[in-house]
C-alpha cells in the first residue's frame, strides 16, 4: 500500500513540476533592470517599455503569456535572478525558456533619440519569441 502511494505521489509531483515548468517556458518574460540611481535615459527606457507592452502586448499580458518585470539591481531581493541572467546594471532583456535575447544596447540607442524605432524592435523581439514553441 506504502508503495503505491509512494508512487502515485511521485507521478503527481514530477508530472506537475513538468506542467509548471512547461507553463513558464510558454511565457515571454520582458525585463527591465534598473539601479538605484537612474539617469534620464534609464527611466525612459522603462517608461518606454511599459508604452510598448500596454499599446502592443496588453491582450497578452491580461493573458499572462507576456509578463512585465521591472527590477532594481541594488535589492537583494532580486540578486539571484540577476545572477541567473547575468545582470550587473541597466539591462532590457526578452526571454522565452532558454532563450535570452539582450535588447541593452538597442534600448540605450533609441529610447530618447527614437522611441518609434524602439516600439518596433521591442515588438519584433517579442513576437519572434511568442512564435517559438
């Protein structure tokens, strides 16, 4: 009887971390890093990024298929998944799973200089990761 139980418990477990790892790997997560001390260009980037999500992405971010993070690098809080990303300042990254796509650079070229240009390859980054399986 033990065993059975044993086995039925693990079944529930392993099938249900696969489901839970499953439904976070269909998600495309967009974060922006940030720190403490924040130049114009930073908080534009930000203000940027929420335009470009709540205008382009808000049926998906209802749907929670698209999630929004905004982190501060100076927080403990936030140490391990700055680790796990290899985040050490301002940052605008795109994930999907494995997949990392590093949007930095683009982000500090066009937030202030082209905000129009910065909609654009946000939106296709995030699009060509929503369309992987």
């Amino acid at each position: 009887m033990r065993l059975i139980v044993r086995a039925l418990l693990f079944t529930v477990l392993f099938f249900g971390s696969i489901a839970a790892a499953s439904a976070q790997d269909s998600k495309v997560n967009v974060y922006y890093f940030h720190s403490t001390n924040r130049c114009v260009t930073c908080k534009t980037i930000e203000a940027e990024t929420i335009n470009v999500l709540n205008t382009n992405f808000k049926n998906d971010i209802e749907a929670g298929t698209v999630v929004a993070h905004y982190l501060n690098v100076d927080e403990s809080a936030n140490k391990a998944i700055c680790e796990k990303l290899k985040v050490y300042g301002s940052s605008l990254l795109v994930t999907k799973g494995d997949k990392v796509v590093n949007l930095t650079n683009m982000a500090f070229s066009y937030a202030r200089r082209d905000a129009a240009k910065f909609a654009q390859e946000l939106t296709t980054e995030i699009n060509k990761l929503k369309a992987l399986k």
